[in-house]
C-alpha cells in the first residue's frame, strides 16, 4: 500500500497564508496523479488540486489564483495556500492514483489535514 502523511495545517487569519505537505512511502504501486481534496464540516468533500508525474496541475476553481501544487521526485506534494478565506476552513486530505487521468478515482488517502481560516 501507499502510505500518505499530511502536515502544515493550522489556524490563520483570512488574507493570510499557509503551505501544506505530503510525505509518500511504501510500495503498493508506482504513484502517478496526487491531489488534494478538502472536506467542510457537514458537507462532501471536493477536489482542491491535481497534479501528474509530470507536475501538470489542475485546480477547483474557488482555489484558482490562490493555491498552487508541486511535487517532488520523490512523490512528495505540497499545497501553497494564499489569500485564504474563512470558506477555505476545511480537513485537507493528500491522495494518490496509479493512473496518468486525474478523473480515475484516487486509491490511496492520507488522514488529513485541519486548516482554520478566521475572519
């Protein structure tokens, strides 16, 4: 299986800015897609981000302009979040797919993430 690991998530102020990470390991199989999802309270959770092997991204637009994905060679992705808005207060889940389209479902999840944004 892969294994999924995100940090960084904290209170911020609106207007501010924070960077979440992602460590992958083990071997299950061979990473393509990664993405970020979130998750509101009492609501479904929702794509945030994609990004291939090859750092191709694509991005919801409520986040567009604001939020930029990247990763690493060694599968690692990270979340630059900027402007944050109160909306944006949600659990931030890394995920990872063996396939090369980011519409095939994700099979591996990491446990996720607390971001606060206050008013």
């Amino acid at each position: 299986q892969v294994w999924l690991v995100e940090s960084g998530g904290e209170l911020v102020q609106a207007g501010g800015s924070l960077r979440l990470s992602c460590a992958a390991s083990g071997s299950g199989f061979n990473i393509n897609v990664m993405g970020w999802y979130r998750q509101a309270p009492g609501k479904q959770r929702e794509l945030v981000a994609t990004i291939g092997s090859d750092s191709t991204t694509n991005y919801a637009d409520s986040v567009k302009g604001r939020f930029t994905a990247a990763r690493d060679n060694a599968n690692n992705i990270y979340l630059q979040m900027n402007s944050l808005k109160p909306e944006d207060t949600a659990v931030y889940y890394c995920a990872a797919s063996r396939y090369s389209d980011y519409r095939m479902p994700f099979e591996s999840w990491g446990q996720g993430t607390q971001v606060t944004v206050s008013s």
